[in-house]
C-alpha cells in the first residue's frame, strides 16, 4: 500500500542526506581522512568553481531571467490595453440629461400618464409613469426594483405589477407585494416657467414637485433617477435587486 | 517501423504504410495514439463511463452547427431576430441546423449534469483524479455560461427580458456583483452592446477555454486512468487494506487504556512511526 512505501521511501531518503552531509564534513574525499597518504598525487582536487555556486547569476540563469521579464511585459502590453478595452467603459454609469417632456397640461391632475423615454436600446421598453395626484408630480421609472423587467401600470387598480416574478407596487411606486427589496425608483424632476425653477423634487419638503403655484403652461423637466426606500427617503440610484435600507444594504458598498 | 515484406505488395497498401511510417518517424504520432487509445480500462467499466465522451461529442455538435449558424446569422439588434427567422424558414435545411443547435445545447446540459453525477456517485473524483474533478467543474462552469450568453442571440422578447433577468441576478452577488454584471452587459442597462459582445463571448471566447479544459481533462483522464467502479472487488480491497493499516496506525499511537485517536480525514496518509518502517 502506498503508506507504507512512502514511508520506508522517506527514512530510505533520509539516511541517504545524512551520509551526504558526513561525507561533506569529512572534506568530500576519502584520502583526506587523518592518517593517511600524504606524498604527490596523480589526481589534483579541481580548484573551486564558482558556477557550483547556487547564488552565482551564471549567464544562462540571468538569460533566462531576461527573458521571463520581457516575455511578461510584452505580454502585458497586450494583456493591459485589450482587457481594459473590453472592461473600462462597462463599468462607468449610464450619462442622464435633464429632459423637456411638455406642458403641465399634458398631463392632466388625477392621472398617471405613461411615458416612454429614450433608453439605452430600443428594446428596452423604458417608460416613465408620471403621477400627478394629491398636487405633485412624481415620476415613476418603469424598471422592477427586482430584477428590472419592465412594471405595467393598471388605472383601475392604480398599481403597478412586474410580469416576471409578480412583484406589485401601490399607487406610489411603494411595494405592496411580492419579492422586490425596494420602492420604484424615480426620476428628478422640475416644473420651470422660463428658465425660472417653479418646484423641484426631490427635496425634504415633500417627495414630489408641488404643481400649487405653476400654470398649466409651466413646462416639466426629467432629469437623473434616484432610488427611495419605503419611507421615501432619497437614496442614490441603485441596479435592480439591491435592497437600500437594512443589513442586506452593507453587501453593495460600492454602488 | 519498418519490416522487410516480400513478395508484391498491393501499391495502395503499401504506399499508405509508408505514408504512417513517415509521419511516424517525424511526429512519434503512432505512439501517441497508441498511449490515448489504447488503454487498459478496469474491469466494470460500464455505459456509465461513456456519459463524457457523450458531452464532449455533443459540445462537437455544438460547435459544427454553430461555425455554420453564425454564417447566417447577424449580430445587430436591429436585425438579429430577422436572421434567425431567415435561418428557420428560407435557409435550405436552416430549421434543422438549428434545432440540432437548439436541442444540442439542452441535452449537453443533461448530459454534462449527468457526467457529474456519475464521477460523485462513483467516487472517482478522489485522489488522485481531483485535479480531473476541478478541471471538469471549470468545464460546468463554461457549458451553463454558454447556454446564458446563446440564449439571448434569438433575440425575441423571451431571450432578451430573461437574459436581462439573469444579468440581475449576477448584479446582486455582494461587493464585486455589480461589476459583473456591468461587465457582462456592457454597461449599466441592458443595450445594443449587449448583444455583440455576448455574440464574441459564445461564439469566441468560451469555446476556447472549453476546447482548452477538454484537452486537460483528456490527458488527466489518459495519465491517470479510468477510476475502478465502487463495487469492484480490487478497490473494495485496497480500500479495507487501508482502512487496516489506518486502524493499526492509531491503535499503536494510542495509549494503552486511553480512548483510542479518532479516525484521520480521508485522504491523509496515516502516520507510521520510524521503527516500524525500518
């Protein structure tokens, strides 16, 4: 069995390094032992070499070294550049602009109108629902807090609701139902007379832009989303599946 | 090798013989062949040793029909679904490619799950194949990759909100997860980027590395052996013999009167003292 020679292998291994070592104490020669021989030899001892040496850089070892050095960084120089090139833009975040989507008008009081907006891909179904009850508007982003498929409004129900996995929000984005760890995210948004701000959210006064003092002509901006937890504080947006509040929070320190 | 033949020979048998001897003098192909080839198998070898040759010629299908699918096909967004339709419906024998394609990357799945099983169930991932195990884990990892990356390049609604769905998935593993995902995506949403890059990785990048790990696994495989079915009268013996020398190691270890030292875990060699193994 395999224990039993390794181990008559090891001692077998070991007496060999210890006669080695006596050997090497005794001057490496035989005829050296006291006593012995000491008139002219035929066999002169070689003078001692330095290649012997293991700490010696012969010119092959500091060849080989040269060339493991600049095989690495010629392979760097490739290596760098093409992973930085498939790597780098990913993972800057995506650039949003404050957008004019029309007159307060447009969007009549006690609705939530649906709004699709320019996205990343056409494919990509991304909609705003711009809810404008209770004397504020506040824009609601399309994207599940999930797993981000795309969450249809119901009028009747006043709900929202993800087809992929069932999650439900309320009339406010707020989660009702089902497995998403956060709100609806938002988007900023202003109503502007002119270049004048006539009210903005978000800000710690209320979670929507007060449509009290603008006219139905004052025009609606959309600008950067951000994500809420559910008491509708005003975090950084976050991807879909990260929860913004709790334990669970500390797992994305970087987002 | 050459032999002296006398006689005629027939000119086509002869001129192939020489043909082999002449790669063979310059290649040692023949002997090389002959060590992956021809190899002595353990008694009870069985169909459940043939589950990974099984994978492998399938990732060979895989391989086939996608070199000829990705002639066909076009990796934009715009006219990606179009192509696949094209591919089905007009192109002579498109459905079929297609669904050898299709249904090929399913049953690789199977098969490769079932691969799996059979190397746990038997026992043969331990010593001294575990490097066989991970080399084939490292193949897993890549074959579920490659079903994520292929399923998005139909590009109909189904393909892109699940494809979206997995990326998020991949977002919420902890600290590092979000990059992933970006990196994946090609960004922080899901667009036209996606698509080509998703295109190289399936049809480029990962094929590479299972071509790679394969051939590591198929030398491990050939240097070390078919693993001897559990039920082997050989291994049982060898495995009590062990399970012996063991049992005696610790008992002679141990006190007299003392509880004796618990069993060593598997795969430690069990310690011999040095009188003994003189």
């Amino acid at each position: 069995m395999p224990h039993g020679t390794d181990a008559s292998d090891a001692v077998r291994e070991e007496a060999r390094l210890a006669d080695e070592i006596q050997d090497g104490a005794n001057g490496g020669t035989p005829e050296e032992a006291p006593g012995s021989y000491t008139g002219p030899r035929a066999y002169e001892a070689p003078p001692p070499d330095e290649h012997d040496d293991p700490e010696f850089i012969t010119r092959t070892r500091f060849l080989t070294n040269v060339a493991l050095v600049s095989g690495g960084v010629l392979t760097a120089a490739i290596l760098v550049p093409v992973i930085g090139f498939a790597v780098a833009p990913t993972v800057q975040s995506e650039k949003f602009r404050w957008v004019d989507i029309g007159p307060l008008s447009t969007f009549p009081s006690g609705q939530t109108t649906s709004l699709a907006v320019s996205g990343p891909d056409p494919e990509a179904d991304r909609r705003i629902f711009l809810r404008n009850r209770d004397g504020m508007i506040i824009p609601i982003w399309n994207r599940c807090a999930h797993l981000g498929c795309p969450v249809a409004y119901s009028a009747g129900g006043d709900n929202y609701v993800c087809p992929c996995h069932g999650g439900a929000y309320n009339s406010l984005g707020l989660v009702v139902a089902g497995p998403p760890p956060r709100p609806l995210d938002r988007l900023a948004v202003r109503i502007v007379r002119g270049k004048t701000v006539v009210s903005e959210s978000p800000t710690s006064a209320s979670p929507g832009a007060p449509t009290r003092h603008a006219k139905p002509t004052d025009h609606i901006l959309l600008g950067r989303p951000y994500s809420i937890d559910a008491q509708q504080q005003v975090f950084k947006l976050h991807p879909p599946g990260e929860p913004v509040t709790g334990i669970l929070a500390n797992l994305y320190p970087f987002t | 090798m050459t032999v002296k033949r006398i006689g005629r020979q027939n000119p086509a048998v002869q001129g192939t013989e020489e043909l082999v001897d002449y790669v063979d003098e310059r290649t040692g192909l023949n002997f090389g062949l002959r060590w992956f080839l021809f190899r002595n198998v353990p008694r009870g070898t069985s169909w459940f040793q043939t589950l990974g040759f099984t994978a492998m010629a399938l990732f060979g299908l895989q391989a086939i029909t996608g070199i000829i699918l990705a002639m066909y096909y076009k990796p934009d967004p715009s006219v990606a679904h179009q192509s696949i339709v094209n591919i089905t419906d007009h192109v002579t024998w498109g459905w079929l490619v297609r669904g050898m394609h299709k249904w090929g990357a399913s049953a690789m799945i199977v098969v490769v799950f079932l691969h799996m099983g059979r190397v746990f169930f038997f026992g043969s991932y331990k010593y001294p194949r575990e490097l066989t195990w991970l080399t084939g884990a490292t193949l897993l990892i890549l074959t579920m990759f490659m079903g994520l990356t292929g399923y998005l390049l139909v590009w109909d609604q189904r393909a892109y909100w699940a494809t979206v769905v997995a990326t998020n998935i991949t977002s919420t593993a902890p600290i590092i997860g979000p990059y992933i995902g970006d990196i994946l995506r090609g960004g922080p949403e899901f667009g036209p980027d996606t698509l080509s890059r998703f295109y190289s990785i399936h049809m480029l990048l990962i094929p590479i590395g299972i071509a790679t790990f394969i051939v590591i696994h198929l030398y491990l495989i050939t240097k070390l052996g078919i693993a001897e079915p559990p039920w082997s009268k050989r291994r049982l013996a060898a495995e009590r013999a062990e399970e012996e020398e063991r049992r005696r190691a610790a008992h002679e270890r141990a006190p007299r009167g003392r509880i004796a030292v618990p069993p060593s875990e598997p795969g430690v060699p069990a310690p011999v003292r040095m009188e003994q193994a003189e």
